[in-house]
C-alpha cells in the first residue's frame, strides 16, 4: 500500500504518491571535502535525487555547510550513536537526518533530536535494522525475525508520535531478501508514513544488484515504497544510483534516458551483436529523451517482438536492416547498422518527434526482411515439412546404417553350408 503522508525532503517530496525517489551514499571520508563533492557530483549526474552522507565525527559535522551548499541535490546526514552530532547535523542545514532511534541512547536523547528537527523544519529518516534491535525484542527475532522487525518500526512510530513528530520516513533494513519483503508489505500496512526501501549489505554489484532488483523490485511492484537505495559493495556510489534507475524503469515507475532492449543471442546469430549493444549503448548515453531502442539478433520471428521499440536494429550476416515501431524502415549493410540507427534517431528529433519514412527504402527493407525472416520459425507448415523431412532422414540413415554394419550371420537352417563347398567365412573374403 502506498504510503499517506508526504514530506519534502530539501525540494524532493517522498511519498503520498510522489514519484520514488532515488538516493544512495557517498563513499568518501564526508570531510574530505573534495572527494565528497566530486562524488555527489558524479551520482547527482546519474540521476540521484537525495544523497546521504555518513556524519561520525565532529569535522564530519563541520563539514555539512559546505557540503549542503554546494550539492545540487539535497544532503541527508547519517548519524548512528551519537545524538548530539544528529542535532548538530540538523542545525547545519542538513535537508534530513537518519537515525535509528534504538542505538541513539535512549528515548530521552531521540527527544532532544527531535526537538531540534521540529525547530528547523527538518525531517527525519527514523528506522531499524535486523542487527540492531532492541533488547526486548531479541527472542521475538530469534523466533520470527519479520515480526520483530516490524514491531521495532511500530514502536519507533509510536515514540515519533508521542513527541508529537509527524515529519519523517520510515526504513526496516534486512540482509535478507525475503525478510525485507515480508516486512515491508506487513508495516505499510500498519502506518501511513513514507517508507525508505533497501536491501543493507546486499553485496558486490552483480549479487547485490540482483538482490535488489528481487527485494524492491517487488515491494515496488505491489506499490509499497517512496524511497529507493541499492546497496552495492563498490566505491562507486554512481553505480547504485543506475541500478536503482534501471529497476524504477523495468517497472515503468519513472522514465530516465532511452530504454535498450537487446536479445540474448544464440546460434543464430551471424554477426558480432555484443560490439554492436554495447556500441548502442554507449551512444545512447547522450540522449535525455525515454526512446525504447531494440537491438535483434535476427530476423528469425520477424521484428514483431520490438514493435513498441522506438527504434531497432536487426542484423544478419552481411545486411541488417532498421525499423521503428516495428515497421521496416531501411535495410543497410551490417558494418553500418548503429551509425545509420543514430541517422534515423537523429533525423525523429529533428523533426519534432516524427519518424521519417522513404516509401522506396522502406519497401527495400520489407523486401529483405521477408527473405530473411521466419527462416527458422516453427509455423506449423514448417514443422510438417521438418517432421516429413526427419521421417525422411531416418529411412535413410536405416539404409545407410545397413550397409555398413556387418551382416548378421544367416540361419543355418534357411541356408545350410554343411556338405557345401564354401563356408561362411570364405564367402566373405571372396
Ligand atoms: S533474435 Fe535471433 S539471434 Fe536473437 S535470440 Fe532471438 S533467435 Fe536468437
């Protein structure tokens, strides 16, 4: 269930239906003030929309100012322990705060960083973590892990309300995947405050990109989360923030730059497509515009498969051909595939948005298509012609089989050789 309640975290709203919103963690010592900016700079420009900065000292804390100055996007100070950093935090201007109340030491110091966030219109980001719960809960995590998590989180809420804070979002963080499903599903049900999804620690950027995907992926599909952050073990922060964009544009929450789609491969496949994806790709960078753009290996199903692509490649072994919403536009050679599709998608632009059609070329391409396409599909004409062909085959690999495999020794008694003048034996060496 989506969540209620919205706040705005510097100009970003989370929540109450706003688009998910995408943030991710700066790497860098935070008061190493050049290292920090030139990454929020990098994951502002991969699209991050919040960046959070770890703040576990003092030149941490002093250097927030700066940082929030000169960030183009709104800076979230992570603080753990230490209560009087967070409100220091808040009081530098930080665009919001995160703390797990349950390691701050005690509801009497989470009330004094309250305080501070109401007299600075600063939210919070207020949550828990699997391997941080509270002490009372540990056998209830011990016997049913999702359940405690959840009731940390309420019993969080609960403590916001009763200082009468209502400007914050709320995160359950778990190693594990199912577990930060489970958990989310059941307390978005419970509260209406904007959730923060992740999967902590999910790991190096191939598993913990996957986990990802799996966990949020899934909680977003149900509509569950406003704010996105895909943990990966690398230094670069960009990374998570085009993971993360990757996941929000596979579900069609938001749109972010051109969408590739691209075939597996396989033995069909008569030229280098690899070259060619990543060649697409890398141009594609370029362009701001969501256009779907679809790389085929072949012709094998007709282009049918790409015919809500924008734009698409089709190759073969000497010509490929373009089209665009699965018509057929031009045929070229294949060495000339991704520079004529760059053509063509520059030529859309150029006329506002409209593709442009050379009735000739376009019937050159259909010529060739037709040529080159179902040239394996199973229609089912083609499956009684491979069955007759097969059956074909087999009579023939009888008889193949036949005259090279020895002959079976003849029954004596159809044709006896005792009191003959030949054995067996002599007759095959004749
Ligand atoms: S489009 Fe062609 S090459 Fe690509 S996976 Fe399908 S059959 Fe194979």
């Amino acid at each position: 269930m989506a969540s209620e309640r919205q706040i705005h975290v510097g100009d970003v709203p989370v929540g109450g239906g706003a688009p998910v919103v995408v943030q991710t963690m700066t790497k860098t010592e935070t008061a190493n003030l050049q290292a920090t900016m030139s990454q929020i700079d990098q994951v502002a420009k991969a699209g991050a929309d919040l960046v959070r900065v770890a703040v576990p000292r003092e030149q941490d804390v002093r250097a927030l100012p700066e940082i929030i100055a000169r960030s183009p996007i709104p800076v979230i100070a992570d603080i753990h322990f230490n209560h009087t950093l967070a409100i220091k935090a808040i009081e530098a201007g930080a665009h919001c705060v995160r703390i797990n109340p349950g390691n701050i030491g005690g509801e009497e110091k989470v009330a004094q960083v309250v305080e501070a966030a109401k007299r600075c219109e600063t939210p919070l980001r207020v949550g828990v973590n699997s391997g941080s719960l509270p002490k009372h809960l540990r056998q209830l995590e011990f016997d049913d892990p999702v359940e405690a998590l959840v009731t940390a989180a309420v019993e969080t809420v609960e403590l916001m309300e009763r200082l009468d804070f209502r400007n914050f979002k709320v995160s359950m963080k778990s190693t594990s995947v199912p577990n930060t499903i489970a958990s989310n599903r059941m307390l978005s049900a419970k509260i209406p405050y904007p959730l923060h999804l992740g999967v902590t620690e999910a790991g190096t950027k191939w598993s913990g990109s996957l986990k990802s995907a799996v966990g949020l992926g899934t909680l977003l599909a149900d509509g569950i989360g406003d704010t996105i952050r895909v943990s990966l073990s690398t230094f670069h922060a960009e990374e998570e923030v085009k993971v993360a964009w990757e996941i929000l544009k596979a579900l069609k929450l938001r749109a972010k730059g051109p969408v590739l789609i691209a075939c597996p491969t396989c033995g069909r496949l008569q030229f280098d497509m690899d070259s060619v994806v990543a060649e697409v790709e890398r141009r594609l960078a370029a362009y701001e515009d969501p256009i779907e753009v679809s790389v085929l290996g072949c012709a094998v199903n007709g282009i049918g498969e790409a015919r809500h692509a924008d734009f698409g490649i089709t190759g073969a072994k000497d010509m490929g051909m373009i089209y665009s919403k699965g018509e057929p536009l031009k045929k070229v050679p294949t060495d000339r595939l991704v520079d004529e599709l760059f053509a063509e998608i520059d030529r859309y632009y150029e006329a506002g948005r409209k593709v442009q059609r050379d009735e000739r070329a376009a019937q050159e391409a259909r010529a060739w298509l037709a040529e080159n396409e179902d040239a394996s599909a199973m229609t089912p004409e083609k499956l009684a012609a491979l069955e007759a062909e097969a059956a074909n085959d087999a009579v023939a690999e009888q008889v193949l089989e036949s005259m090279l495999s020895p002959a079976p020794p003849l029954d004596e008694e159809l044709s006896p050789v005792a009191g003959r003048r030949f054995t067996r034996n002599q007759m095959a060496e004749r």
